[in-house]
C-alpha cells in the first residue's frame, strides 16, 4: 500500500491501492490572532515569516506534519502550499512533490510559483493562464517541465459516508433511474449558485434585472446576505433582493430543476476556466451556460454548441438564455450532450485514479547534500 498525503482530501484508506490522508493546520492556531496567523498563510510571504521567525504554532504543526509523513510516497499539497519549502527540500527527498496551482491567475506569484523550485511537478485547474498562455507552457516557462490538467471534481471533504464522497454520483444514478424525464421536467429556469465578488456581482445584478424571480440566486454573502443591495448606496448595480447560502442537498435539489445553470469566473475577461460550477452544473442535467476563456481553452472541457453554450459578454449571455428557454428540444439536446461528457470524462473517482497514476510517472528532483 503506498502512501499519500493530498491537503483538504478525506481520509481513504485504501483508494487503488493508496492509503490517503491529509493534515489539517488550523487547530494549531487557536484564538482570534492564531486564526489570523493561518489565515496568512495563503501567502509565501508571511508563510515565510512564520517558518524564519521559528513561530512556535507553526513548527508545532510542520513537526507533527513530518512525523505523520516522513516515509510518505507522494504529498500533493492541494489549494494552498502551507509547508515551506526548504523543509520539503529537506525532509521529503524520497517522496513526490506536488503542487497544485488552483486559484489562478490570481494567486499564481503569490502563493505558487515561490515554491515550485521545492517541487517534483505541478498540477493546474484551468487549462488556460490568461489570455496569451495555456497553463502548461506558462508552467514551462515558470520551470516547471512536469504538469498536468486536473478538473476539478473533488470529493467531499466533509462526507460522512461513501454515497456522499463524489459530487457527481447523484445526478448520475438519478438520471439513470428518471430517463428522459429527468432533462424535460424541469420547473425553474434559471440558477447561480456562488461566493460575493465585486465583478461578478455587476454581471449577476444585470441578470437578475433582466430576468427577476425567474433566476434564482444563492451563496453565503456578507451583511446577511444583503452585501448586494448595499452596493446600490455606492452607486454600483445593486441585487435589490437577499442573498443566502443553501445546503450541499438543497443546490443538488434545484440543479435537478433547473433548466440554465449561469456560471462565470472571476476574471472579466477571457482568462481563466472550469471552476467547480463548471462541471456541476452539465453533471446534473442542466445546459450549461458560461463565459468564455483565455486562448479558448474552455473548448478542451465541453464542446461549443454541442455539449455547452458559452458567451462573449452579459449581453450575448441574456440573448443566449432568452433563446434556449423557448427551445426546449436545443436546451434538453445540448444538456444531455454535456452531462454524458461530464460524467463520461470529469468523474472524480476516475479522474483521480489518473492523477495518481500520472504522479508515478514524474521524476524526483535530487537537492544537493
């Protein structure tokens, strides 16, 4: 059985032939000021600090993190690198070394590339970096010659038993069992579900301007959910309505009801792409409808006009949806197109299964004694 440590993965213990687990650093940081001190973490700058400044929580934790993987096979430190570098150099020289870079271009040059000399390879979200690079040679150029396209369909961190570990497999066994019925009975329209950010929140106030209690809207924002509405007092576009979270059940709930699933990143133009929203959405029979990326990667994930709908700009999109909600035959067509891709190639279990075994394949760097 070998060995690995994926950050923020739940504990298998026995995954094709991998025993997984992962550390979690925040209980090393308690208080209002350790919770900032991990917060800051995120950044290669104050990880820096704390790791120099010898700051006792954080060697707390980077000496437990050591014994509980020092004959490691592979670590594969996932969203954000929390081990200094000169330790993995030092003290992981006969494990793989992975990096992800998995929320970029945003935190490439400050939570990614500073580390990556203390790495074996590297795997990337979005197989575009912006608009003049895909995220493999922009690797290449950054020093990295190993890297691979990992889509994000993780399982669940917080499952509390295996029907709940991957996302995807419940729309999977309910398309099974409704058939057809489960593209054509669909009772909503529209649906966003997602975080509070400032440029997004100008595209989505358009949206819902436009289409009112046909586009139903979630996510955990500030102010009790009315960060949306304050933005009015600024003079900015203002979503009049409150804005709330919604459980794991409940989005998979209106998924299955809805007819367009909006995604967007957060660049506001062609950067990036496939945010989780990006799979779930074709995964539980929606037509997906989504903006476009850098070098127009979002093509290697889902095939224009067959398996997804992608848009130039706000207006292009509310064209798009008044189109597709009056053509159900097209919207149900392309739906099913993109949730056979889905779950034909973005499945979890499968894509991780890949993943590790493509790790094997990635050379240890030797560091000088």
């Amino acid at each position: 059985m070998k060995k690995a440590c994926i950050f923020s993965f739940p504990r298998m213990e026995n995954f094709h032939g991998y025993f997984i687990d992962s550390h979690d650093p925040a209980p090393y940081f308690p208080g209002k000021n350790g919770q900032a001190a991990y917060r800051s973490m995120v950044e290669s700058k104050a990880l820096d600090q704390l790791y120099r400044d010898r700051d006792p929580r954080y060697m707390r934790f980077i000496g437990d993190f050591i014994n509980k993987f020092r004959n490691a096979d592979l670590l594969v430190i996932g969203t954000y690198n929390q081990i200094h570098p000169e330790i993995l150099s030092r003290e992981f020289k006969n494990t793989t070394k992975i990096l992800c870079f998995g929320d970029d271009p945003f935190s490439t040059y400050i939570r990614g590339i500073a580390y990556l000399w203390a790495f074996d390879g590297a795997f990337y979200i979005t197989p575009s970096y912006n608009e003049n690079f895909l995220f493999k040679d922009a690797l290449k150029r950054w020093g990295c010659e190993h890297s691979y396209w990992w889509p994000l369909v993780f399982p669940n961190a917080h499952a509390r038993s295996g029907d709940e570990l991957w996302p995807l497999a419940a729309p999977r066994l309910q398309a099974e069992k409704c058939g057809d019925a489960f593209f054509k009975d669909r009772d909503l329209d529209l649906i966003y579900v997602g975080a509070a950010y400032s440029s997004k929140m100008d595209r989505l106030a358009r949206f819902k301007k436009k289409f009112g209690k046909r586009m139903q809207i979630y996510g955990r924002w500030p102010y009790a959910g009315y960060v949306g509405a304050l933005r009015g007092i600024k003079g900015k576009p203002a979503l009049w309505s409150r804005i709330t979270g919604i459980s794991n059940q409940k989005r998979a709930e209106l998924y299955c009801r809805t007819k367009i699933g909006i995604n967007m990143h957060l660049s506001d133009m062609p950067m990036e792409t496939g945010n989780a929203r990006m799979y779930e959405t074709p995964a539980h029979g929606m037509l997906l409808l989504c903006d476009k990326a850098g070098m127009n990667a979002h093509e290697q994930i889902f095939t224009p006009g067959k398996e997804a709908v992608f848009y130039d700009s706000t207006d292009d999109a509310i064209d798009k949806i008044e189109y597709y909600i009056t053509h159900n035959d097209e919207r149900e067509r392309i739906a099913k197109a993109g949730f056979e891709r889905a779950h034909r190639d973005y499945d979890g279990e499968t894509n991780l299964k890949k993943f590790l075994d493509w790790t094997e394949s990635v050379p240890r760097k030797k560091y000088p004694l």
